[in-house]
C-alpha cells in the first residue's frame, strides 16, 4: 500500500511537474501575445494618424486645385471681355469702312 501511495505521489509529481511548465510556457506565450499586442496598437496608432495626415494633404491640395481654377475662371472671364472688346471695334472699323465706301460712292454720283 506504501508503494502504492508513493507510485501515486510521483505521478501526481509528474503530473504537476507538467503542469508548472505548460504553465510557463502559457505565461512566455501571453507575455509575447501582450507585447505583440503594443506593437500593433502602436501601428495602428500610426496609421491612423497617416491616414489624417493623409487627407490633410488632400485637403490642402484640393484648397490649391480650387484657388488656380478661380484664378483661371477670372483670366478667362478678363480674356472674354477682351475678345468682346476687340471684336467690338472691328465691328465699328467695319462699319467705318463701309461708310467710307458709301461717302466715296456718293461723291462719285455728285460728280
């Protein structure tokens, strides 16, 4: 019975033996998990504030994209003008010409 006893206490030795470093290697494990954990959040952080960096830049080339289309809005409106402008005074040179052929043909007839 003595054997027994001592049969079953170096089992219940192994068994906790076993169990001491299953939880060891439970511990290394969750101890790497927690640290691989940081890095992530650390990462994610990172990228995070990429991504607002990110459409910061876009805003502020959207901002820059929108102030040159004004400006060439406001050049094509002053290039119109001036197209508008000069077609206008050849409209009176035009008219001016005719005129002049009109005064040149009735001095011809008074003749």
């Amino acid at each position: 019975m003595v054997q027994h006893v001592e049969q079953n206490l170096q089992l219940m030795t192994k068994r906790a033996v076993k169990a001491e470093n299953s939880a060891t290697k439970l511990k290394q494990e969750n101890a790497l998990l927690q640290v691989q954990l940081k890095n992530y959040k650390t990462e994610n952080e990172a990228l995070r504030s990429g991504q607002s960096a990110s459409l910061a830049v876009v805003r502020q080339n959207a901002d820059i994209a929108l102030q040159n289309l004004l400006s060439v809005i406001t050049n094509s409106r002053s290039s119109i003008k001036q197209l508008i402008s000069g077609a206008e005074s050849l409209q009176l040179v035009a008219d001016l010409l005719k005129s002049i052929d009109r005064i040149s043909e009735m001095s011809e007839d008074g003749q």
